[in-house]
C-alpha cells in the first residue's frame, strides 16, 4: 500500500481504537473492573484472533513504545507526590522494593517450578512478575477514586514507582542464565551473585541520585527559562523526563527510579506553571496506560492464553494468595504496620504492564519457552488484575483504611502563570464543624494580602462578597500570599487536595 493511504490507515485504526479504550473506560466503575483491563480486553478484541484480525507481533517495537509510557506513567505519579508523605514512608517501600521483590521472585519461582516450568524458566517467571507495576496502582488507586490512608496509599505508590530495577535486574541475569545454562553463581561459587548484588546497588544509587539531580537541575532550568509560550513548558517537562529515564540508564543506573525521584523533586518545588504541566502529564499519562494496554492487547494470542489456564490460575493464587503475604509481612511487621494494612498492602500488589513487557525480554534473547513464558505472564496480570483489582475498594471499606474526604468541587479555581509569582490559590471544604460556617466573609480576620477568590456552592458559582455567608458544604478558594498561607490554613482548616 502506498503512501498517504498507509499512514492515513494506520492514523484511523489508531484513533478507533484509543478513543473505543476511552469509552469502554467509562463503564469500569459500574463493573467494578480496573479501567486498564479494558483496555486490555479492546486490543484483544482487534488482534489476530479477534473481530478486526489486526496481526501484530513485534516485541521490540512493544518493549520500546512500552518503556515510553512507562516513563510518562511515572513521572506523572512523581510529579503528584508529596515530599513530606514520600519521607514517612520510604524506608518501608524501599525494604520491600528490594528485598520484597526479591522474596517474591523466589517464592513465585518456586511455585513455577513445582507446577511444571524447568528450573530456567521458572527463575524467569518468578523474576518478571516479582514487581508491583506502577501503572495497574496508579490507576486504581487515583483513577478509581479509592481514598485510602495517606501512610498506605504512598506507600504502594512509592513502592510500585521504585520497585521496577531490581525486576529488570533479576530477568537480565535469569534471561543470561536460561540462554548460556548456567545459574549466577554456579561456576564461582558466590562471585557471579555478588556481582548481581553490586549492580542492583549500583542501579539503585545512581538511579536515585542522577533523578534528584536532574530534578533540582530542571527546577533551575524552569525558574529561568523564558519562554515565550504557555504550551511550551510541558513541552521541556517532556524532554526532562525523557532525559531523566535516559542519562542514568546509560551511566548502568535505574532509569525508571530516575525519572520517578525526577518528578518528586520538581513537583515539590516552585516551578513555573506546575498547575498546568500536572494536568498536561496527567492526560499524558491515561494517553499511555490507553495505548500500552492495547498494544499489549493486540500482542496477545487468546488461544495460547487458555492453553495456560490450569498452570497460570495455580500460579495466580500462589502469588497472590502466598508469596505476596508472606514477603509483606516480612518487610513491614518491623515498621510497625497493623494486620489489616499488611493484608490490604499485600492484596493490592497489582501485576500490570511491566510485567507484560518485561516477558519481552526472553522472547527478544531467543531463549527456548520464551513464548510459553510470556504467555503465561500475559495470563497472570490479566487475572491479577481483574480479581485483585476489581475488589480493591470492597476490601478497603472492610478492613476500615478508607479515609473520608470531603467531595470534589463542579468547579476548579487555578492560578496559572509562567512566571514564579509570590501567592498561591488555596482551596478548602467547609465542614459543618468548621469555625467559618454561618460567618460572613468580611467578618473573617484576613491577611491583608489574601483574598477570597470563588465560593463554589453545589452547582452554583458565588462571586464572593464582604456580606457572602459562607455554608456547609461550601468549597472556598482563596488567593494568600506565602507569608499569609499558614493563618489562612488556620483560619480555615485542612487545606483541599486538588
């Protein structure tokens, strides 16, 4: 076929199928089903063996569009996470991104090996599904409006941001061992392991510290850069994120713990129009979980994916149900962790895309099962996700760690500049406790500096006045100066999450 009809071809199966993701999407909350199954369930639907017969099998083409998204997927996350709650928590959700995910592998590879897998293929499998995947938590977790406990909810999304080098570490050195035959460790005694041992230190430290320090170095570039565009901005957090995933992999370093402590540092700073680079990321972001789901969708063979039934639902369940558990309790019972918080924390240990696109790596090296493999992989995340997934809010609610948060306003004040200016919009729900409620806001003893800027009252817009009663109920958003914010917060309570 010649161009532009080929182009013009691939543009409109493209757009059929990211905006039928998008719209299937919607009925995940009815069906109680993560929004990224559906996805799945759509590029499925158009492979090979489904209504379109799409035929797509490139698992280079896959690991490299798979990689992108991830990097986007992440620095979204980093970028929405609050430094005061990473701190709490870091010590827990790096125990377990180490040592859990190690645990894990073992465990899980065990369970592979006992149910049939040769001792290669086995050590592969229980390496490529060892990790939490970033993508499946944070989707469920702030795509299907779970509020949880802040100490729970960072902790499984600090840990599934993190946790993705030693996956990546463990499935090189078992795809080396399952073409070459010989396990680390086997020749020299305990010299090959050491030298995995010193390279997931080395992966952690540089990846760790190269991301902090491209995230305070485009904190430097943003406060200084003038340019002459608002669209440009997100356009430079882009190429910041591109090359905080690729400086430190190229230096043998973590690029994934890269661009996610990249987005923590920025997004804890005072970066020129932070408000508006969130939201661009934030599309950036479901644009990737859309289309590495459906790629993965139309990647996968449903006649291969039910020959692995029996081995992948025992190896499922294994997971799940024993390696996962026991790996938790292990690594958190020290930091003081509560037993239904070690439950909730262990039932939400989601397999998504990274998985998927880790099981690449075999296939690409030529090693031999690669295919069963990644079948068998690509059968587990999917019902890792539908199962655990799709009762994740139930399970919250019953184990009590749901956290009530005051309802989302029909309308959202920003202030968006591409200049550092001194001041911030606040935004805050009156509580029926609260000690503005039946007050008058010229009565309020505000900074002179601060104002109140909209009340937003159920459906209704109230352009605020000296005489406005502010109600129960009410969503208030306030312009302070930074040295007015904290008596504002007093004056007003628990400041509103955007």
């Amino acid at each position: 076929m010649t161009e532009p009809f080929a182009t013009a071809l691939l543009l409109t199966a493209v757009g059929v199928l990211v905006g039928a993701g998008v719209l299937v999407s919607r009925t995940s909350g009815r069906l109680g089903v993560p929004a990224a199954l559906l996805f799945l369930a759509v590029g499925l639907l158009a492979g090979e063996e489904g209504l379109l017969r799409i035929r797509f099998e490139d698992y280079g083409l896959t690991f490299r569009l798979g990689t992108v998204a991830l990097v986007l997927i992440l620095f979204d996350g980093g970028l929405n996470t609050p430094w005061a709650s990473v701190r709490r928590v870091f010590a827990p959700a790096a125990t377990l991104a180490t040592l859990g995910v190690l645990g894990t592998a073992g465990l899980t590879a065990l369970f592979a090996w006992w149910l049939g897998l040769p001792g290669p293929l086995a050590l592969l499998f229980g390496a490529i599904v060892s990790s939490t995947d970033a993508a499946a938590v944070f989707s469920v977790l702030r795509g299907g409006g779970v509020e949880l406990r802040r100490r729970v909810g960072t902790l499984l999304e600090l840990e599934s941001g993190i946790n993705d080098p030693m996956a990546v570490i463990l499935t090189l050195a078992f795809t080396a061992y399952a073409v070459q035959g010989q396990a680390p460790g086997d020749s020299h005694g305990g010299a090959d392991a050491g030298r995995v041992a010193l390279e997931v230190v080395l992966q952690l430290a540089v990846g760790l510290g190269g991301g902090v320090a491209l995230g305070f170095l485009a904190r430097l570039v943003f406060s200084r850069a003038r340019l002459g565009a608002a669209g440009l901005y997100p356009v430079l957090s882009l190429a910041l994120a591109f090359l905080a995933f690729g400086l430190p992999s190229l230096l043998w370093g973590s690029g994934f713990l890269a661009v996610y402590a990249a987005a923590v540092v920025m997004g804890n700073g005072p970066l020129p129009y932070l408000s508006g680079l969130r939201r661009v990321h934030d599309a950036l972001a479901w644009f990737s979980q859309v289309a590495v789901f459906l790629l993965l969708g139309l990647l996968a063979f449903p006649s291969r994916l039910v020959a692995q039934a029996g081995v992948g639902i025992g190896l499922a369940a294994a997971l799940a149900l024993v390696a996962r558990p026991a790996v938790v309790a292990l690594c958190l019972l020290p930091f003081g962790y509560t037993l239904r918080e070690l439950t909730f924390v262990s039932w939400v240990g989601l397999r998504g895309a990274v998985p998927i696109i880790l099981a690449t790596f075999p296939v690409l090296a030529g090693v031999t099962g690669a295919h069963g493999v990644f079948d068998l992989v690509f059968f587990v995340v999917v019902l890792s996700t539908a199962v655990q997934g799709a009762t994740i809010r139930w399970l919250a609610g019953r184990l009590g760690l749901v956290q009530p948060g005051p309802p989302p306003a029909r309308a959202v004040l920003e202030l968006l500049s591409t200049r550092d200016l001194p001041g911030e919009v606040l935004t805050f729900y009156v509580e029926p406790a609260s000690a503005v409620v039946g007050t008058r806001i010229g009565e309020l003893p505000f900074p002179e500096d601060s104002a109140v800027m909209l009340v937003v009252r159920g459906k209704a817009l109230v352009a605020p006045r000296g005489r406005t009663v502010l109600q129960p109920g009410d969503h208030v958003y306030v312009f302070a100066a930074p040295q007015d914010a904290p008596l504002v917060r007093l004056l007003f309570g628990r400041e509103q999450e955007a």
